[in-house]
C-alpha cells in the first residue's frame, strides 16, 4: 500500500525534526544564531500578566494585534503545571500536530494528494525553531483548517477566517477567492458576523480591545522587508539613518524612510487592487481555486508589507500546503519557492541576523535571495492563478464558439 507507506514516512519524519525543534527551544541543543525564544518568555509572558487582570496592554506600543490574540496569550495558563515559555512550546507543538493530522485527512478524499503534507513538515523544520516561538503557528492551523473546510462547509470557512483575522489580521485574505454564488454570500456572511459578534464581545468584556490599531503609526521600514534592501545597500555609499529596535521589530529610522514605507504600502494597494480585478474576470473556479487564491494574496500582502519577520513564512508555508492538498493547484512551483525563501529567512534570522542588522555583504546576499524568492514566488502565483482561472477558460469559450457542430462532439473537444 503505497499511501500508507508515505503516511508512514511523512510521520516519521515530522516527529524526528519536530524532536530538534523542541530541544532547540527547550535549550537543550543549541540553535545557531541569536536565541528566538525570547519573545515568548520575556515579551509574550510580560502580555500574560496583563492581559490576565482583564485589560489589554494600553501602554506598549509593541501590542499590535487585534483582539482574539489575548486567547493565544493567555492559552499557556491551560497547562498550569509547567511553565509559560514550556506551555506555549507544548501548544505550538499541538497546533503544528492539528494541521499534519488535518492535511493527512484531506488527502484521503479523491482528488487530494500527500504533497500538502509534505510542504507543511519541510516548512515548518525549514524555518527552525522560530516556528515554534511565534504565535504565528497558531494563526496558521486556523488558517489551513479554515481553507481546508471550503466549499463543502462554507460556514465554517467564514467563521474561522474571520476569527483567524481576529488573531492576526491576514486571515481576512482567505476569502478572496471563493466561488461565487451561494459559497461566496454563505462564507463571507459568516465572517461578517462572527467578526461582528467576537469584536462586541472582546470590547465588552476587556478594554483597549482596539487599542492595536493607533500603535503602528510611526513604525518604520523593518531590515528584512523588500523596501529595505535600498537602505543596506545606500548605508555603503553615505546615507544617514539608524538602524534601531522600534515598535517591537528592528527598523530603518532616518532619511527617505517613510517615502520607501509609502512606496510600500501603495505596492501593497496594486496587489489587492490585481486580486480585486482577478476576480471579476475569473472564469473558473476549480477546488483549488480558493487555496490558490489565497495563497497568492497572502504571497502578494507578505512581499509588498514594509515588515516580513521571518515567522510570517509560516503563513505561506502554510497555506501552500492546503493548495498541494488538491492536484488540480498549479501551485507546485511557488510552493517550492517559498519552501526556498522559508530556509534563507532561517539563514537570516536567527543564523546570521548580526549581519543583516550590519548591511554587510553576507547579510544583504541573505536578504537579496529571500526577498527575490518571495518576488518570484508572487509573480509566479500570480501568473499561474490568472492562467489557470481566466486565460484558459477564455481560449476554450472561444474554441467552442467559433467551432463546427463536428468539433463540437466529444471526440472533437
């Protein structure tokens, strides 16, 4: 039986590399690079406190999440017996195991595949220890179960996407490429009210639940996004800026820093301005379709934001797994090059972040090959999800049209 067999090597496999990852963050093997679990037990743990009076953290600037993040925050205290760095590994563990055990299900209905659970544990390891010191794995196995439900359950879809976007924003993105009719109305009108019902919620049992939104007003440009590679490069040949940890992340401060963040954020209004044309002119939706397109908007949203942490790799690894699930994605090639980029964000943080905060030439070789791997991978996406959805659709409306009642046959189509 040879699914069972690579079921059987898929597991194998993710239970040996998530073994180093625990040790790794559990200090018992030394990762190489800068220690990653820092936020956990000094920046997360210092939200605990706060959070667990009933309030969110009014006063720190670096609390830039919208409101379901108190649930993740606080979620340790459910394993009071170890603790909170020790409990927050342990539930990055279970969650990583939710979203194997969710891509190993789907891939036993017909027309489904492993390839999807193969990109999730080459992913996850690919990144490091990282993946298990970030919240952002929890955001993911919301993502991926949310994607995962589709059409068949599109109720479900939009209360997961809309409660994962409650987490972190980006799940929002999920739904851009439902099908359109009852799928489309069922699912978004689910997220609506979910959204709806948990921010009330929120704003009624805690206050500042919205407190997020002011914090990120006067950030900069981060050392790793795309929009910085101009200022590695200009701090060779005289520019004058800082390079200083602000709001929570390592930015560039100085000089034509916020003219490159507007740049940024108007790339990023073009690539949903591209997703919001897409979709008017698509013509098919296949199974794929809303895996693919939400893989694509999340590539586009990561590669033109003036931040990309390397824990957002998760994201699309993540959901590049759930297109692979199904063999009528063409995502196969950006999947790979993410699976790329995932290994040099490892390489750049923690590996040899001392360099990327120095702009010498290991450190921008680093960032030059992940960010042109994300750019790669986004107009691949792009390119690939267009053709799949518009352009061919096209060519075969035309060939029937102009085709004879021969041609017209099954033997001539």
């Amino acid at each position: 039986m040879p699914g069972a067999t690579s079921t059987k090597s898929i597991i194998a496999v993710w239970a040996l590399t998530r073994t180093v990852l625990l040790l790794c963050v559990f200090h018992v093997l030394t990762s190489p690079g800068v220690d990653v679990t820092g936020d956990v037990s000094v920046i997360y743990q210092g939200w605990y406190e706060i959070l667990k009076t009933g309030t969110y953290p009014l006063d720190d600037v670096t609390w830039q999440y919208p409101p379901a993040a108190a649930l993740v925050i606080l979620a340790p205290a459910l394993l009071p017996f170890l603790s909170y760095a020790s409990a927050f590994f342990v539930l990055a563990l279970l969650c990583d195991t939710a979203v194997l055990l969710l891509l190993l299900r789907a891939a036993r209905r017909p027309g489904r595949r492993l390839a999807g659970a193969w990109v999730w544990v080459a992913g996850v390891a690919l990144l490091g220890p990282t993946a298990y010191a970030r919240y952002d794995l929890m955001v993911t196995a919301v993502a991926v179960a949310a994607l995962l439900a589709g059409a068949r359950h599109p109720r479900t879809m939009g209360a997961l996407a809309a409660f994962g976007a409650l987490l972190k924003v980006w799940p929002v993105l999920l739904l851009a490429g439902t099908p359109r009719g009852r799928v489309t109305r069922t699912s978004w009108t689910a997220a609506a009210v979910t959204a709806a019902g948990l921010l009330l919620l929120f704003g009624a049992v805690m206050p500042g639940s919205l407190a997020f939104l002011t914090f990120q007003r006067d950030r900069g440009t981060e050392v790793e996004s795309l929009g910085a590679m101009v200022f590695h490069v200009a701090r060779h040949f005289g520019w004058h800026g800082q390079v200083l940890l602000n709001y929570g992340s390592v930015e560039f401060l100085g000089p034509y820093v916020s003219t490159v963040s507007t740049l940024a954020l108007g790339l990023t209004v073009a690539a949903f301005g591209w997703l919001l044309f897409w979709r008017l002119a698509a013509r098919r939706f296949s199974a794929s379709t809303t895996c693919d397109t939400a893989f694509t908007a999340i590539l586009l949203f990561t590669t033109t934001s003036r931040v990309i942490s390397p824990q957002y790799m998760l994201w699309l690894v993540g959901l590049a797994a759930a297109c692979l699930v199904f063999r009528t994605s063409r995502m196969a090639l950006p999947a790979r090059l993410v699976l790329l980029a995932t290994f040099f964000s490892f390489l750049d943080f923690p590996v040899w972040f001392s360099h990327v905060v120095a702009s010498d030439l290991l450190g921008i070789t680093v960032l030059l090959v992940r960010n042109g791997l994300l750019v790669a991978a986004s107009l691949t996406a792009c390119r690939t999800l267009w053709i799949h959805t518009v352009s061919e659709p096209r060519r075969r409306a035309a060939r029937i049209a102009s085709a004879t009642p021969a041609e017209l046959s099954p033997a001539g189509l």
